[in-house]
C-alpha cells in the first residue's frame, strides 16, 4: 500500500464519518464498484478511525474536560454525561449481540447503494416536517428521554450505508431538536460510539494486528485526523446556512449511480 493511497483513504474516513452520507457507502463505492484497493487490514481501518474519534475530543475538549470535572457535584454535567450514556446504550446492547449478524446479511452493495438513496429522500422529508419551534435548541437542554429516543435512531445505522450520523441527526429532527444541537449532539455521541466499535474491534481482531507499516498507519491516521477536524468545524456552520438537504441529494446521486453501475455489471 503507498502512502498516497493510505492518505488518500484517511480522507475518506476523515470527510465522511461524520457527516450523514455514510463512509461505508463510500468504501463500497470506491472498492467494490471502482475498484481502488481495500484497507490494508483491521489495524489500519482501527486507526483512521482512532484520527476521528481523537479530532472530536480536540474540537469540543473544553467541553469534554469541563463534563469529566463536572459530573460528580454539577447537575448539568451529570445531565450532559448521563445523556450520553443513554443515547450509546441500544447501539452498545444490539451491536454487542446482532451487527456481525446484520453486517452479513445486508452488507451487499445493492443494499449499500438503496440505503444511500432511501436515506437521501428520508432526509428531505425530515427536513420538511422538521419544526419550525424546536423543543430543544442546544445539547444541554436534552432530556434522557429525547436522548434514549435518537439512541434508538442510531441502532438503525448498523445496517451499512445508512450512516450513523444521518441516523441519530435525522432521529433527533424528528423528536425536536433544532438542526444545529442535532448535528452537534451527534458529534458528541460519536466519542463513545466510536471508541465502543473501536475497543470491541481491537477484542475481536487482537491477533491479527500488525504495525509492521506503521508509516503507512502513521499517514492514514494524520490524515484522518486533520480532515475530521476541518470536517466536524465547519459542518456546524455549513448545517445552519442550508440545512441538509445538501447531503440528501449527494446521497441520492451517489446511491443511483452505485445501483445503475450494478445493473450494468
């Protein structure tokens, strides 16, 4: 693997994790339907995605290092750390016990493919119906109830190409929080999400790692990191000018053109 591919898939990684157009969709997209080489195995696919779980806790670590000081004797940091929690719980419980299940049967790209686009025209309708009054207009302001409510959102992103940051954004439209704390609430529980997926794929794969590229590793990883930093900036801004339904219509034009590039063969 040279290092321009491995910056090249760091990208990748950095530009769509999070972001509601599904990563997986792309590597579907690049490895299976245009044939550009797969990740150099679990380690690489760990570490990148390590870059963007560390470029978040860079983005928001005031906030972060004011809930880890917080949590014991201030109650909207034990709020904002009990939100969390129970947003991750039913990806944790249904991941742990069925994604390797769900990852088998409808990993294919002709499910890929329809996802991204059924995801596309679910974003445009969400944005429709989304309030014009929100209930919630920052992540302080959520309830355990609204959080349990876009935890369960985001257990529909284990079905590959959905994307889970579509997931749980579009989840937290539906039950009332405005645009931007619904991006932002995602991007919060993407940390514990991530390093979940992240630690339980290390359990999984321990044996088989190997950091014998580890310049290769290095690059993919950078890569990923400042991407993701830029990404997770400027989306925020990017949500509050002109919505989503930018990425509703990148979805549908990438999905149909996986699905017309299959039809084809």
């Amino acid at each position: 693997m040279t290092l321009l591919l491995a910056a090249f898939l760091g990208l990748i990684e950095g530009l769509t994790e999070f972001l509601p157009v599904s990563s997986t969709g792309h590597l579907v997209l690049l490895v299976d339907l245009l044939g550009f080489p797969a990740p150099p195995g679990k380690t690489f696919e760990i570490v990148i995605q390590l870059g963007a779980i560390i470029a978040v806790c860079l983005l928001y670590r005031q906030r972060l290092w004011r809930a880890a000081t917080g949590m014991v004797s201030d109650p909207r940091e034990q709020a904002f750390v009990r939100n969390l929690l129970i947003a991750f719980l039913p990806a944790m419980v249904v991941g742990a016990v069925a994604y390797p299940m769900i990852k088998k049967l409808l990993g294919a790209p002709i499910v890929v493919a329809t996802a991204l686009v059924v995801g596309g025209i679910a974003i445009l309708l969400i944005e429709r119906l989304h309030k014009s009054a929100p209930v919630c207009t920052s992540v302080d302001e959520l309830t355990a109830g609204l959080s349990l409510r876009i935890g369960l959102f985001q257990v529909i992103s284990m079905i590959p190409g959905v994307s889970r940051s579509g997931a749980t954004i579009m989840g937290a439209l539906l039950v009332g929080v405005e645009r931007k704390a619904a991006a932002e609430f995602s991007f919060f529980l993407a940390i514990p999400t991530m390093a979940g997926a992240t630690v339980y794929s290390l359990y999984k794969n321990w044996s088989a790692l190997d950091f014998s590229d580890a310049g290769v590793i290095g690059v993919g990883f950078i890569v990923a990191l400042i991407t993701a930093l830029v990404v997770v900036r400027a989306a925020l801004t990017f949500i509050g000018r002109h919505g989503f339904a930018p990425f509703a219509w990148y979805r549908i034009v990438v999905g149909s053109a996986m699905l017309i590039l299959l039809t084809a063969g």
